[in-house]
C-alpha cells in the first residue's frame, strides 16, 4: 500500500447535537468507517483510521455528508502524514 500512493492517519470524532438518538447516529457514523476497507481502531473518544490519501479524504467526505443527513453535529477531524509508513 505504501508504495502506490501517500498514506495519511486521520484521527476523527463526531458528535451529534441536540437529539435523544446519540447512540443510533454514531453507530451510522462507524458503519461507514467499518465499510470504508480502510485500517481503522475506534477508541474511547475518537476513531483513528489509516490508508491512501485519497480514499481518507474520500471517506471524511461521506463522514460529513451522512453527518449531515442526521441533523446538526460537530465533526473534529485531525490529519498526518507521518505514520510510520
């Protein structure tokens, strides 16, 4: 993977805002991750995901508009490309 194009970490966490449904969003949210077939770990406060630029930035684009179909949120979204890779 390392050798065809840039591999980026991407650290994101999403919070739902005024709704009673915060469990159901984020596990929308995580679904979307989980589908990616990106390297990912989800911890406490945030999931981080690793793989080709372009797929990461892909993915962050549907984060935001599966996000958005929800109602409002915020969406914090920490990048690198220093990875070890």
């Amino acid at each position: 993977m390392c050798g065809m194009e840039k591999i980026i970490a991407c650290q994101i966490s999403y919070v739902p805002v005024i709704t009673d449904r915060i469990d159901e969003k984020v596990e929308k949210i995580l679904s979307l991750i989980e589908n990616s077939g990106l390297e990912w770990n989800t911890g406490l406060f945030a999931t981080e995901i690793k793989g080709p630029k372009t797929l990461i930035f892909s993915l962050i684009q549907e984060i935001f508009e599966g996000a958005e179909e929800e109602g409002q949120f915020v969406l914090e979204i920490k990048l690198s490309n220093i990875c070890g890779c």
